[in-house]
C-alpha cells in the first residue's frame, strides 16, 4: 500500500512536469510565429523598391540607345547635312549671296565631316578672299583627300590673284600656306611669285628668311638669288642690301 501511494505522486508529479513543458514550447512557438509574420512587410517592400530600379533603368538605357538629337528634332544626322550641303550649293549658284554662302562653308570647316569640309572647298574656290584662304589653310592639317583639295584651291586663288591686277597680295596668308606644305606644292607657290613685280616679292622672301622651317628657309633663299639674277644671296642681310641697291636703281631709271 506505501508503495502505490508512492508510485501515484511520482506519476502525478510527472505529469505536471510535462504540462508545464508543453505550455512553454507552445508559447516559444506562438512568438516566433508573431516574429515571422511581421517580417512579411519589409521583404515585399524591398521587392517592389528593386522591381522599380530595375523599370527605370530598362527606361534609361532605351533613352541612351535613341541620340537625342533625333529624339528632340525629329531629324536626322544625315537629313540635316544634306539639308545644309544643297543651301549652300543654292547660295552659290546666286552671285548676290555669296557673303552668306561663304560663311556657310566657313561653318562646315568647324563643324562639318569631311563631305562638308570637301563641298566648302569647292565654295572657296569660286569665291576666293582672304577668308577663303586662311580657312583652306586650317584644312591643310586635316588630312587625306581635304587636305589634297585645299592645297590645289590655294594654290588657284593665288594664281587668280597674280593674274589680276587689282588685287592686293595676300601676305599672310600665303606665308602660312608655306609652312604648311610639301616641298613640291611650295615650288608652286614661289613660281606665281615670281610673277609678281620685285617690289612686291622681294619682302615677302626677306620675311620668309626667319622661318623656323629649315627646308623652306632654303627654298626662299634659292628663289631670291634667282629673283636677284644669280647675286649670291647667304642671309637676310645680303637679301636686304640687295633690295635697296634695286630699289635705288629703279628710282634713278
């Protein structure tokens, strides 16, 4: 009998003991729950943040993909140049308007590719001046086929301008076409000027002789001591004596 009274508490204790385990786990389980639940809300919330990044940049990278010169003008590249290359073909073909198609080519000399470089060429070539020259010796440092157009155009204005009797020698731009060429496109340059009176030559080379361009300085030399009748001529100085001696001389005759 002791002992079933005692078997009974042991069972009775025992069982309390595992009441109050359950009632704990269920609790622990109930917060975790709670813990979980709440979490719900910042994970879809990150989603939709990175579901917007991600339309915007799709939304971005179709900008860049459109230039936006032909998004904004509804034109484009290649439209516009032909549009800007038959403008000046039609201001050329007008005499009165050759002011403004000058500055045109002078525009596509900035700005222009190669195309608009070449047709402004041509447009120097008809309306000549100073200019005109000084923008087709900028084209000189371009390169390829501008490069060989500008050299022929100068060289025609040039002798245009030998033939004419009116028009004034353009100095500067002549010496800084020099610098800029071949020999042999020089060579072209020097005989025009020798077609110009010694007043007017025999300067030009005398400024010509402090060129930093040894090839050319030895050409001016070469082309004076011709101009001078074979004088042997081996600096400016001797250049210069020369020039008064003639100069003299004319006045006397």
């Amino acid at each position: 009998m002791f002992l079933h009274k005692n078997n009974l508490s042991f069972v009775f204790l025992f069982g309390i003991i595992i009441l109050a385990l359950l009632f704990l786990l269920n609790k622990q389980n109930h917060e975790s729950e709670v813990v979980k639940g709440g979490s719900d809300e910042p994970i879809q919330n990150t989603k939709t943040e990175s579901q917007e990044n991600t339309v915007l940049g799709s939304n971005t990278e179709i900008n860049q993909e459109k230039p936006r010169g032909e998004r904004d003008a509804g034109i484009t590249y290649e439209e516009k140049k032909r549009q800007k290359l038959e403008s000046l073909q039609a201001l050329l073909d007008d005499e009165e308007k050759h002011d403004e198609a000058l500055k045109l080519a002078l525009s596509m000399v900035d700005k222009g590719d190669a195309e608009q470089k070449l047709a402004a060429i041509e447009t120097f070539n008809w309306i000549g001046g100073h200019e005109a020259k000084m923008a087709l010796v900028a084209l000189l440092d371009y390169g390829g086929i501008v490069s060989e157009n500008a050299t022929s155009s100068l060289i025609h204005l040039f002798q245009e301008d030998a033939q004419d009797s009116e028009r004034t020698f353009d100095e500067e731009a002549f010496i800084a076409a020099l610098d800029k060429m071949e020999e042999t496109e020089r060579d072209a340059l020097f005989v025009m000027l020798n077609g110009y009176p010694v007043e007017t030559a025999a300067p030009v080379l005398i400024n010509l002789m402090d060129s930093q361009n040894e090839a050319l300085r030895n050409q001016v030399f070469e082309t004076f001591e011709s101009m001078a009748e074979g004088t042997e001529i081996t600096s400016k100085a001797d250049a210069e004596e020369w020039l008064k001696k003639f100069l003299a001389e004319s006045k006397e005759d």
